[in-house]
C-alpha cells in the first residue's frame, strides 16, 4: 500500500489548515453561505437535507487496519456511531458538525487521509477493482497506475475547474468489476498480440439524467503511455466541454455532440503533442509506487481443514459459496464482507463492525481491506484455514449475511433520507425488498441478480447498469418508482430498458416480486441467471408480468 512522501504530507497538512481558517471564519460570520459553499466542496463538505456531510477519499478502495480504525473513531466521536460507503469506494459521515470538520480532517491526516477533491468539478477519487492484486484472472494490480493518476491530478493546476466533474476507473483484468465503461474515462488491462498489458481506453460513459456507454477511443494503450494520454483526454475536455450548461456540461455530452469519431481524433492529436514532453519522469515515479504495492508474504500451509469444515458445516458452506471468490493463490481465498444485512440500510458499518474488520485483516488477511463500488468490505488475501474463525467473528457482529451477489445485496444511495438533491427514498425501499426476499426464502434459489437503486435522476445508485434497476422519482408530490431491466455493469455493459409507468412507493417491493418470479417461470435451468434469461426473452414477458397483458399494450 502507497505511503505518503514528505510532500504528501505536507500538502494534506497545509489544506487542512487552511480549511480550518476558512470554517472558523465561516462560524464567525466573516464567510456568507454563498461565498463559503465553493471552499468547503472543494474539501468534500456538504450541505444536506439534514446536516452536513463528509465524503473520505479512499483512493481506489483500499484501506489499512490503522485507517479503518481511525474512520470508526471519527464516526463514534464526531457522527453517531457509523459511516456509509459509497459506489465511489469512499466513505461519508452523514452528521458532523461544521466546528468540527477541521477536528475531523486533522485525525484523517494522521493516518494519511484526507477528504480532497471528493467534490467539485475535478478529477474525482480514482476507482479500481476491489479484487486488484488479489483476483484470479488478472493481468496486472491496477492499483500502481490509480496511484500514479491520483497524484498527477491532485491539485493539477489545469484540471481544477473542469466543465463539470470527471471520474475515472481501472481494472487490471479484462472481466470489468469496476464498471469502466460508466466513467468519464474507463481502463480496462488486456494483453495484445504479443502478450503486452495495455489499456482499452473508453472516453465517455456516465449515469445520471443522460446515461451513455463510454466509446472505445484506443483498442490498446501500452502501459507507457497512459499519463499522457489520460492528460490528452483531460486537455480535449476542458477545452471542448461545454460551460454554458451544467447538465450538458460532462464528458459523454462532448463525445455525443462532436461525435465519438472526431473527438477519438482530437485526443489522438493531443496526445501526439504532448508524449514527446514525458520524458520517463511519470515511468520512474510508477516504477517507485509498484513497489509500495508488492504482494504480500503468502503463508504455506494446509488447506484440509477448511475443506473439512466446507462438507460439515452447510451454514459456512452457503456463506463459502457466496462472499467467496477465487484468489490467485489457490491456498487463499478473497473474502467480501456483505454490508447487506436484511433490513439493514446498505453500505453502513457501525464504529464497532470496522474495528472488528481492521481486527480481522490485521490478524488474517495479510492487513489489507477494500471497500467495493458494491458499498461492500473486502479482506483480498485470506488463508483457507482462517475462513472458519472469520465466518464465526463476521456472524457474531452481524457481518456474515451469506448473500453477496444475490437479490439483497443492494446497491443504494441515501436518497431522501439524508440527501438534498433526493426527489425519493432509497433505503427504505432496498430494505423492504431485501426483506421480502428473505421471507420468501427464494435468493439461493434465484441466484446472481443485481438490483440498484437511486433516490433522482442523479443516479449515485448506478440503477441504469442493475440487472434491475429502481429509479425513484416525485411525481406531483408523491414518489413514483420507475423501474428498468437488463442493465450489465461489466464488459458487456449496457443501460437497462425502461419498462413501463412508475409505481407508488408501497407498490415498488411487490412489483419487484412479480419480476423475480417472471424469471423463475421462464428461466431454462437453474444455471440461467436473470441477465441471460432477460438477454434471451426481452422485455415483453416482463411486462406482462408487471402490468397484466392489457398494462402490457399501454405500457409500451
């Protein structure tokens, strides 16, 4: 894990200084509302429906024992006992109080934190696959190029006032499970014909009230090349992007309006311009940060009994089946730890649950842990022989529900619940389904199913890449849930159909039902997942479902 440099330090240092002048000159009333609201975004506070809020950067989701604590601190002594992780791998308090953001700012630079462009129209926190140095079927750790990115666009003075907001993600393998393609730029490792790693660039994507799949603009980048390319992507953007507009104003909006053919062109030209002025200070640099990122000292040693406790044991097993996927050292495994608890709000984790997960990877996952754009935890490098003890330590703090990938392992944002922009709830409604699901005893049974919800149009919850996706909207006055399907977050990725009318909010739960049982009528075999049964019927059955075979014609 990348250390902070003397400079790091000094610069987070030097910003928190400087924003504790400004909040205490704000508390003060030296700093109107209107003059103080630029400065604060610009360090991640934000004014909610409620209170204030604090979005951490945690930079490509990793954290370490001593930060996940701290965070549990800060929550417990300046929140009200727990922080929510986000789709953006960053974590937010809900309830500070502004005298005590400089407070809170200060105990995140201690353990090398900060809340840093996590808001403003900036390079936002780079995201990268939660499984990075660990998955089984990756090329390379994408984590060293998310490091080199965050530091090249930290503070860059070119890229401070963007048009708009800009968002950048990485895998290092060619299965997507950082949703690449629904960022302003994604990269996704591949190897060319003569096995070199490299990059498929896509410029482009983005959710929200104009969903677009990112346009491939390079098939294949060498590793070499990304910083400037990444710079000639930026340079064509900040010149190109419109600024008479905010809703017209990202990336994906320049790419429609000039066509994916010309701006391809554009940035090709740039980058042309600018390679020749690196001149190997940006590989050197990476050459450095890929060694804060060596894996780590595998242990050998026996399997057996994990296997043993596998065939005794069908609740481990079932908890084995799900929240475990294949590391690439066949003694490991890579553990997510669901943040799903049915009926338990999605992405939340008490002060005492992330003491306990720094507990766990400290003393069996190698002192590594993730946070998932899936608003999960994850301990990357696990000995088998260590499941058993850590399935019994998750169970008991409420942290083993066996459910990752399954029907209640929700993505939502907070909605209406905490967020100013919400024209709807999210949680209640992720918590409503989650349930009903569990009452049903039917998520084993329907297997992978990736439901996402967003509280606007806004789209934080990703609902348009959700192989369901909720949508809720006002509707004079009343929330009205629009609901799409088919959505795919990963290589294949695509934004869902729209099915038809909204529903009210005591009818969203049912509705979800309906499909879900659609599904297992139609499906093939119990090996068709909801998104290949979708794929191979379409919408109209589904409909039908929905609305009845009357609904069906007027939906359409």
């Amino acid at each position: 894990m990348y250390s902070y440099s003397d400079f790091d330090e000094a610069f987070v240092r030097s910003r928190v200084a400087q924003f504790s002048a400004q909040v205490e000159r704000r508390l003060d009333g030296s700093l109107t509302e209107d003059e103080f609201r630029p400065l604060r975004l610009m360090n991640g506070l934000y004014l909610q429906l409620h209170a204030y809020m604090l979005r951490v950067a945690i930079p490509y989701g990793t954290v370490n024992p001593r930060q996940m604590r701290q965070m549990a601190m800060i929550a417990e002594t300046f929140d009200k006992g727990y922080g929510h992780f986000t789709t953006r791998q960053n974590i937010q308090y809900n309830w500070p109080k502004l005298e005590d953001v400089p407070a809170i700012l200060s105990a995140l630079a201690d353990v090398e934190m900060h809340a840093i462009q996590t808001s403003g129209n900036c390079v936002r926190n780079v995201t990268a696959d939660h499984f990075a140095g660990a998955a089984a079927d990756e090329i390379e750790d994408p984590r060293p190029y998310a490091e080199l990115l965050r530091q090249w666009s930290t503070d860059h003075p070119e890229f401070q006032f963007l048009p708009r907001k800009f968002k950048i993600a990485i895998t290092g393998s060619p299965n997507d499970r950082a949703v690449t393609r629904a960022h302003d730029i994604g990269l996704r490792m591949h190897r060319n014909a003569q096995g070199e790693p490299g990059f498929e660039v896509m410029v482009g994507g983005g959710l929200g009230r104009t969903p677009m799949i990112g346009h491939t603009v390079r098939e294949f980048l060498p590793v070499a090349d990304l910083l400037p390319y990444v710079e000639a992507v930026l340079s064509v953007y900040n010149t190109l992007g419109r600024r008479d507009n905010k809703y017209k104003a990202r990336i994906k909006i320049m790419v429609h309006e000039n066509t994916p053919e010309v701006v391809t062109k554009l940035i090709e030209t740039r980058f042309a311009e600018i390679r020749p002025l690196f001149g190997g200070a940006d590989q050197k640099l990476l050459a450095e940060i890929r060694e804060a990122f060596a894996p780590p000292a595998f242990r050998n040693a026996p399997v057996d009994a994990y296997d043993a406790f596998y065939k005794a044991d069908p609740v481990f097993r079932a908890w084995a089946d799900t929240n475990l996927t294949p590391h690439r050292n066949v003694q490991y495994a890579i553990v997510t730890i669901s943040l799903k608890a049915h009926g338990a709000t999605p992405g939340d984790a008490s002060a005492d649950q992330m003491r306990l997960m720094a507990d766990l990877s400290e003393k069996y996952g190698h002192s590594d842990l993730r946070i998932s754009h899936e608003q999960n935890v994850i301990l990357p490098h696990v000995h088998k022989a260590d499941l058993p003890m850590i399935h019994a330590a998750l169970v008991q703090a409420g942290l083993g529900t066996a459910n990752v990938g399954l029907i209640s392992d929700i993505i939502a944002c907070p909605g209406m619940d905490y967020c100013a922009l919400a024209t709807a709830r999210s949680i209640p409604v992720a918590q409503e389904i989650a349930l009903r699901f569990d009452a049903l005893k039917l998520e084993h049974e329907v297997g992978p199913l990736k439901i996402k919800i967003s509280g606007c149009i806004n789209a934080c919850g990703h609902h348009h890449v959700g192989h369901i996706g909720i949508l809720g909207l006002d509707r004079a006055g009343v929330e009205n849930y629009q609901i799409t399907l088919g959505g795919d977050g990963t290589e294949t990725a695509v934004i869902g159909d729209k099915t038809g009318p909204g529903f009210a909010y005591d009818e969203i739960t049912p509705a979800i039902e309906r499909i879900v049982l659609a599904y297992l009528d139609l499906r093939q075999d119990a090996g068709e997942t909801f998104l290949q049964a979708y794929r191979r019927v379409g919408l109209d059955p589904f409909k039908v479902a929905l609305y009845g075979a009357e609904g069906e014609k007027d939906a359409a």
